[in-house]
C-alpha cells in the first residue's frame, strides 16, 4: 500500500501495541471450548474490533466485541453467551499488556529513522506504566523505544471519538501538519472517526481484512509503514 509522506505519525495502544493477555484468556476461555493458542487469541481480538466497529459502539460498551471475540476463538454457540460474559467481567485495563511483536519492532524502526512519534489512546490512567513495563516505549529516553508524549484519555479528561484529545499530544509536535500527521488505529468508530474529525490521516490495522472496501487507509502490519 502506498502512504504519503507523514510529518509525525501517533498510535493508538491497545490493538496496536498491546493486546488483551492471550495467556489470560486462553485458559479461562478453554474452560467454554476455546481455542487457548495465542495465535487464535490475537485474531480474535480483531474479529472482535470488527464488530464493535460495525455495531458503531462506543467505548463503554463491549458486548458486540466480546461475542465476537469468543466465537472466534470456537466457543460452541451454546456456550457463547455465558462465556462472553465471563469475557467481560475478566477482561479489563490491566489485562491489556501483552505486547505486539512486530509493533514494537516497527515502532523502534520507525523512531531509528527519524520520526516523530507518540501514543494516544483511551485508557484508564494505566496505559504510559503498561507500555513501559511491557517494553513498548516510554516518553523520552529510558530503556525502550522514547516516544514524544503518551496520552491517556482519563487523565487528560477526554476519550475518542472526540477530536480535542488530539491537541494535547499536537503540542508536541509543533512543526507538524495536521493533515500530515497519521493516527492508527484499530477501531472504525474511536479511532477513524476521532482522528478524521480532528484533521488527521487515519489508518486502521486490519490485519485480516475485516474491512474490505474501506474508504481510508489500512495497513496489515505497522511495518508496511517502514516502507
């Protein structure tokens, strides 16, 4: 796929760098007859984003996701309900640690090369003492991959899909463009939808074609944007 040229490019963290611990929710889904693999778990994960982005939810509300999720892993259809919600009273802020191989090298490539980088992401006030303890990146320099500034919707006091969270991490990149400034990330309504109103370039990871036809940019691995 061919990007334009970016002044600076921000993520999203969960989905993007992190995901739900498959280490976690492997054996508790096994219990329903799920796929425990990790590989089964990352796909699901996006199969779940799918859903909560074609059901246009927001934020707070997961059931779409976490139907999805465990029907991806192969919980009987019998067993769906009550193993979506197990999902959901397990699955929270602190599950969402288990770190993105390819993400993370890409995001160090990308900072090797020269560009500007940041994380925004809906969180719980958790999310810049998770990418740092599971060795994504931290603001400025330490032992991971420094990124400009991490923001974090709960302490910032505003969440995608609303645009201003966006000012808080273009301050840091003064001499950016907002139309040259990418924001990826993993959902259709929070993401593409936030990003577009505050004059960004969103991109979707979609790394299984859940969106076919899309009118925005998707990349199946954050290393298509070392291209």
């Amino acid at each position: 796929m061919a990007l334009p040229n970016f002044d600076a490019i921000l993520f999203d963290a969960g989905g993007i760098f992190l995901l739900p611990d498959p280490t976690v929710l492997g054996p508790l889904l096994a219990y329903h007859g799920g796929d425990p693999s990790i590989a089964a778990h990352r796909r699901a994960h996006y199969a779940g984003m799918a859903a909560k982005s074609a059901a246009g939810s927001t934020e707070k509300f997961w059931h779409d996701y976490n139907d999805a999720y465990v029907r991806s892993v192969g919980v009987p259809d019998d067993d769906v309900e009550l193993a979506s919600l197990v999902l959901e009273q397990t699955r929270n802020a602190y599950t969402w640690r288990w770190p993105i191989p390819e993400s993370v090298r890409a995001l160090r490539a990308l900072h090797d090369a020269g560009m500007p980088v940041g994380v925004v992401s809906n969180a719980s006030g958790q999310i810049a003492q998770v990418l740092a303890r599971s060795g994504v990146c931290q603001e400025g320099a330490g032992v991971n991959t420094p990124v400009r500034v991490i923001v974090d919707s709960h302490v910032v006091g505003v969440a995608k899909p609303d645009p201003h969270i966006f000012d808080f991490a273009l301050v840091h990149f003064p001499d950016a463009l907002r139309d040259r400034v990418a924001y990826v990330g993993d959902s259709v309504t929070m993401d593409v939808g936030g990003a577009r109103a505050a004059g960004l370039h969103p991109i979707l990871l979609d790394p299984h074609d859940d969106h076919p036809g899309a009118d925005f940019d998707r990349l199946r691995s954050l290393e298509e944007l070392l291209a």
